[in-house]
C-alpha cells in the first residue's frame, strides 16, 4: 500500500514537471510599447486592437490578440516587458503565439514620448 501511494506521488510529480504536449512552449521574451489609442483593424469584421512597436524605431502596427494580464486603458502609453509562447494547435483562425505580460516597465499619461 506504502508503494502505491510513493508511485503516484513520483508519477504526479514527473508528470508536472515535464509538463503535457499542449503545453505553451516560450519562444522569447521582449519589450512592447503600447500606444494611448486603439486603431480600427479588420479580422473576420471591424474592430479596434491595440497598436503595438517593438523598439523606438519600428513603426506601428495593429495588434490582433490579447496580452495574458495586460489591462490597457485608453490615454496612457505602456512599455511592457511580455513572454512570447507557441500555441500548439492553434485554431485555424487564431494566432500560433501568446503573449503573457512579465512585468510593466513603464505607464505614461498623455502622448507618447
């Protein structure tokens, strides 16, 4: 009985470690800069998404999906610190990453600087 109960408690804990298949697997981690307004942007219809740069010098662009603990609110310009994960077997029309956010560098009011 003592055996049974150290094999369970021994394959729970491998199972946990090494995680499933559908497990996200982190691709990278980088530095986001969110703008203070949304843009209209289409999918399967309109919308507005977040506008999004990675670095000073890249330009803007539409920001389809959501970031895991990010809450933007409109006015203030961010620069987050995200982790970037693949999705296996995304959705035919969903995006093949995830992105969490790691931590908020930085929250600004008013334009961007």
């Amino acid at each position: 009985m003592r055996l049974n109960k150290l094999l369970v408690v021994a394959t729970s804990a491998l199972s946990l470690a090494c995680g499933s298949l559908t497990d996200p697997l982190l691709l990278r981690t980088e530095i986001i800069e969110v703008a203070p307004n949304k843009v209209v942007c289409q999918g399967s219809f309109f919308t507005t998404c977040l506008s999004v740069r990675r670095g000073r010098e890249g330009s803007w662009q539409a920001f389809y999906g959501d970031i895991e603990g990010f809450v933007w609110g409109e006015g203030f310009y961010y620069v987050l610190e995200v982790r970037v994960y693949r999705v296996p077997n995304p959705p035919a029309d969903g995006s093949s990453e995830q992105y969490r956010l790691k931590r908020l560098v930085s929250r600004t009011s008013g334009p961007m600087p």
